[in-house]
C-alpha cells in the first residue's frame, strides 16, 4: 500500500494539529520578536528552518561519515562540502568588506584542539549525532539522543570553564584565509576532498540524491542568513554550555574560577535574557523545528524505547559529556568547527574535520563493544 493510501483515512483528522503545529511555529518566532526584538524573533526562524531541513531531509553529519567509513557511500559527505563551498562564496567576501561587523569562526589549532576534535569524532558515532545531530534527535524524539543532549550540555559548560588551561598546553597563532585568494584555496581543497571521496567510492555510489542536494542548498542559505542576522556564523556548543553555566549561576555557583565565564562578554552573556543569545536561538529552533517535522510526519515521535544492555545507556550519557566537553577544547562542533570554520576561512576547521574523521573511525568501532548495536 501506497504512503498516500496509507495516510488517506487519516488526512481530516491532521489538518488541525498540522496547522497548529504552523501557527505554534509562527507564534515562537513573533514572540521571540515582541520580547527581545526582530533580529532574535528572525534568529529563531532561522534555526527552525535548520531543524527543519534536517530531519525533514535526513540531513546529518555523522550518518554520511559512517556511511563513507563503512560502506564507501560519500553522497552525504559530498553534500556537506558542497553547502560549505556555496557558504564559503558568500561569506568570505563579506567578511572581506564588512569592516569588521561580520566575524567568522576562527580558532588556534593547538594540542587539545586536534585532541578535542578526534574525542568528539569518537564519541558523536557512539550516539549517532553531532552537536545539530544530537538536538535533532533530541526534538524529534530519538532516545539516545533526549538522554545525551543534557548532558552534551553539561560537558560544554565543563570545557568552557577548563579551557584557557587546555589552550595554554600549546597552540599556534590564529590561521585564515580571507578574500579572493583564500574563496579560491577553501574550494580547491574542497574539490580536492570531493575528489578522494569518489576514488574511494563504492560502485554506483558516486551521486548525490535530489533529497541531499536540496537539504544542501538550504542549509547554505541559511548558514548564510545566520551570519547576516548575527554577525557571526552558525554555530551550536556555546549556547548549549550558556545554558548550564546560567543554571549554575542561578543556583549561587560562583564562576569566578573560570577564565572563560568570568570574562566579561561571557559573564554578561549569562547575566542577560537566553533570548538575546544567538547561538541559543538557533539551538532552540533546531530542537523545535525537528520537532514540528517528527509531528508532521507519520508515525514520528513514537520511536519505543531501544532495548539496550545497561552499558549502553552508561555509554550515552559518557558520550555525551565527551562530546560537550571535546567540542569545547576544538572550538567547535561538527558545525561551528567544520562547517563554519571552513567556509568562513578558519585553517583550524581543515584540521578539526581530519582529526574527527579519524576519531569516528574508533567510534564505529565501539558501538558493538558498547552494546549500541549488534556485533558484524
């Protein structure tokens, strides 16, 4: 039976919670507006469009690794370079002649960064999702995913307020490229990425389905409306540890011992309205837009309860510290780090995506040793 046929009986019966689901979107957005103002209400739209897009597209960053790593499928990856080339047209002439309004991701490459980012490699296929893939998950219902995202948070927070010592190990100077002439490397070296993936790829995998491509275009637009709107680009861990760290402030913790949170744009961050955040708003939409998708969708949000051995759920909740705290130390997540980082011109972004793809190497490896899937 047909996915029409099966969904005909039950159309009726789907307008009005569907059209609910529109309306609640709308009313998120026009509140966010009307309490911090228009810039915040639009961030927040923009991070429902990304939500959006990646559960309604099946868009992610660890399942395409995962897929290359094991089966030699690179569509999902070639789609990922292609929407930080299109992001990189955009934004590295703007960051050019912006004046310094508009900033990119720019980070030092140092030891704890290249460690940060093959822990987080590791830990994000244990719970099959980075740092989009995990709030994702999390709005749309998966398990692993409502279990590690809070304490994904925690972990951030943590290596927020330990940074400055991580850093201090060793780093160079701050690395990009900017202009003409850097738009013209990032694209090369993404062409040449693209390149080794199609050597590497299995027979008959070596396009990238309509779906992709799609979810590609619009991330990039996206991506690019988030650095208009902001002034920055996308990005995901800051707001998650901002969360925590306000909680924690909240409560009468002093974060004075911290460098990271007591300086002062991050203390005044915690001391100011979640709503004037940008990367919280956009962390909200994500969460909230695939959730409004999973409801769309048939049979979304009721996933049942995995059956897992204990050391499974005891991992998830390991991998989701690791994955806060490991994002921290390499300045970034699979999109702060990788996709930001390159397409605004951050050399540390090359760096961070092959530390971390070789970390995912291990971390399909331990799956089954975890428990989180069947021994091959």
């Amino acid at each position: 039976m047909s996915a029409t046929a099966q969904e005909a009986p039950s159309a009726g019966a789907r307008i009005l919670p569907r059209a609910g689901l529109i309306v609640l979107a709308a009313l998120l957005v026009a509140s966010v507006a009307a309490l911090a103002g228009a810039r915040f209400g639009l961030m927040l739209a923009i991070g429902l469009g990304i939500g959006m897009t990646l559960e309604g597209l099946r868009f992610g960053f660890a399942g395409p690794w995962r897929a290359m790593i094991l089966r030699r499928e690179p569509a999902g990856v070639l789609a990922q370079l292609l929407s930080i080339g299109l992001v990189a047209v955009v934004a590295l002439p703007l960051l050019a002649n912006s004046g310094g309004e508009l900033v990119g991701a720019e980070a030092p490459i140092g030891f704890a960064m290249i460690g940060g980012a093959f822990i987080f490699g590791a830990a994000m296929q244990v719970v099959l999702g980075c740092g989009s893939g995990t709030l994702v998950n999390a709005g749309s219902g998966n398990p692993v995913g409502l279990v590690a995202l809070p304490f994904f948070a925690l972990g951030s927070f943590l290596g927020a307020y330990h940074l400055i010592w991580w850093t201090e190990l060793g780093a160079l100077p701050i690395m990009t490229l900017s202009g003409i002439s850097g738009l013209g490397i990032t694209l090369t070296g993404l062409l040449a990425v693209a390149a080794i993936l199609l050597w590497r790829a299995a027979p008959g995998t070596r396009t990238i389905p309509r779906r992709l491509f799609v979810a590609a275009l619009l991330l990039a637009a996206f991506a690019i409306g988030n650095l208009l709107v902001a002034g920055q680009p996308w990005g995901v861990v800051y707001g998650l540890g901002l969360w925590v760290a306000k909680g924690a402030a909240g409560m009468g913790l002093d974060l004075a011992g911290s460098a990271f949170w007591s300086a002062p744009g991050n203390a005044a961050r915690i001391e100011a309205s979640v709503l004037t955040d940008y990367t919280s708003l956009t962390d909200f939409g994500l969460i909230a837009g695939a959730f409004i998708v999973a409801s769309w969708r048939a049979g979304g949000l009721s996933a049942p309860l995995p059956k897992l051995p204990a050391r499974a759920w005891a991992a998830t909740v390991i991998a989701g510290l690791l994955l806060g705290y490991s994002s921290r130390l390499a300045f970034g997540c699979n999109v702060g780090a990788f996709f930001s980082g390159i397409s605004t011109g951050s050399l540390h972004g090359w760096v961070w995506f092959a530390a971390a793809f070789y970390g995912s190497y291990y971390g399909i490896k331990l799956r089954p040793v975890l428990g989180l899937e069947a021994r091959r």
